[in-house]
C-alpha cells in the first residue's frame, strides 16, 4: 500500500474510511483539499529501537538484512536505532539511504560525566537523530517529563532531531486517563521549544500497555489518540506545529497490523520495537505505507 504520495490516493483513503477521522484535531473545519495538502507534507516516517539486544554477528546479519531489503515505499523515511555500542558500526555499515539514532543522550556539554555520552559528541560523529523518553527509561530511570522535555530541546540545540516517547500505562488506559497522562507529558515540551524547534522533533506515542506485551491498540484507539495530541498541539503551541508535527505510533508494531494502522490520517509513522530486530519483517512495514 501507498500513502501520502498523491492527493487522489489520499482522497480516495479518506472515501473508505467514511471521512470518520477528517475532522477531528487541528483539520476541524479546515476544507478537505487543504487537510489532504497537510498530511501529504507529514513524511511517513518508520524508526527501529532495537533497544539492548544485539551480538557483533546478529548486528552484522541485521545489517546486511536491511541492506539487501527492496524498498518499494518512496516516500518513507526510515531511522535505525542500534545500542550505543554498536554505533559506529551501524552508522558505517548501514545503507544510506537509512539513517541511524541514538537512544539516548546526555543533557550537558563534554566533561567529566563517567558513562554518559552528550549531544555534542553524537553531533561530532556524525548522527542526526536521538530517541528520547521512552517509557522504559521513564519507568526504570527515573526520567519525569520535565526531564525529557530539557533532553529533546538540548538535543534540538545541539543539531539533532528527536523521536520523543508519551504514552500512557494500562491504569491509565483503562480509568479513561489517558489524555490527562498525555497532558502532563506534553506540557513541558510545549514550555520549553519554540516553534522553530518543532521542526526537528518527532512525537512518538507508545502505549506503554502495548509495548512488548503482543497487544495492539485497534486503529480506531490509536487515531483517537493521535488526533487528541493534534489537537493540544493547535491548542497549546500553534496551528503549524499541530499541522506539520509527524506523530508516530508505537506498541507492538509489526508486519501484520501495520499496513491497517498506516491508513489512519493522524498517524505519520511507526516506533517499532521487536520487530525491528528482523530484517524481513521491518522491510515489509516500511512498504506498508
């Protein structure tokens, strides 16, 4: 399937899904040809955190994997998120046409930080994107939201471009307080980017109930949630940064679902997580969209 790559598709999309999603977030009210117009300029965007998995043969074998993968999907852009240790590696073995993240920072310039590694350096060697927030440093690390909300905009400053994580656990989920979770998490955000800042930010929701666990929020949960941070966006930044700013989703994404979950209008991309272990199957969501 092929998306965002044609206002005709894209009408003809918004036709199947009964235009039940048009109207909602920041395209309430705005003419069908524009909204069309405002998700076509939203990059797909598809990012694999391999999180802290990996042998030098299995990084080597992921590698060559998706270097001989047959992408089909132009319009797409892909982000590979190896462990800090097989960085270089990565950075110099991967194709080009690919690019590489890290999935963390350190908020502070060069120095005497044992174990850390700042922005600077990962700047200086050459990587553009870092992945920040993610539920499992929330909950194992001790990162608040003000946290990572002071993390993505160092990184910002410093040249990178952010895949930051909200999302919200099963408690919440299931005591209908998933946008209040979502509040709290994007309010530091707003509070400290500018709307320039924005531009090199990517928000990635992952459903903290999904991650790892086989579950998958239906379609119709994910757009729902999706176009509520759509909407606090346009609410509480500006129109622009609610109609350019690419959201992903993220929560046991795999080969099978992604293709129903990339028709959804408000979803710009994929976070996955196991399944960008496998060469085969990260190829085959890549063409999903």
């Amino acid at each position: 399937m092929t998306r965002r790559t044609g206002s005709g598709f894209l009408l003809l999309t918004l036709a199947v899904l009964g235009l039940r999603y048009a109207f909602v977030g920041s395209t309430n009210g705005i003419p069908r040809s524009q909204r069309v117009a405002m998700e076509a300029e939203r990059k797909f965007i598809v990012g694999g955190n391999w999180k802290a998995n990996g042998s030098p043969d299995s990084v080597k074998k992921l590698v060559e994997e998706l270097n001989e993968g047959e992408v089909t999907s132009k319009d797409v852009e892909v982000v590979c998120a190896p462990p800090f240790v097989f960085l270089s590696e990565v950075q110099g073995t991967l194709r080009k046409d690919y690019a590489v993240a890290a999935q963390n920072l350190w908020d502070k310039d060069p120095g005497a930080w044992t174990g850390e590694t700042p922005a600077q350096m990962l700047a200086d060697m050459g990587i553009k994107w870092v992945v920040l927030g993610h539920s499992e440093r929330r909950e194992n690390c001790g990162e608040t939201s003000q946290i990572v909300a002071e993390k993505t905009k160092f990184a910002v400053d410093k040249g990178l471009s952010t895949l930051t994580c909200i999302g919200e656990k099963l408690d919440a989920r299931e005591s209908g307080k998933t946008f209040d979770v979502l509040d709290e998490q994007l309010k530091p955000l707003a509070d400290v980017l500018s709307e320039e800042d924005w531009e090199k930010v990517v928000l990635a929701y992952e459903p903290v109930w999904a991650i790892g666990t086989g579950k998958v929020a239906t379609p119709e949960q994910a757009e729902e949630t999706h176009a509520y941070i759509r909407k606090w966006l346009k609410e509480n930044v500006s129109d622009k940064v609610s109609d350019s700013v690419r959201i992903q989703y993220g929560g046991s994404v795999n080969d099978k679902n992604a293709a129903e979950l990339g028709k959804q209008p408000n979803i710009d991309g994929f976070l996955v997580g196991g399944a960008s272990l496998k060469g085969g199957a990260f190829t085959t969501i890549i063409n999903s969209v």
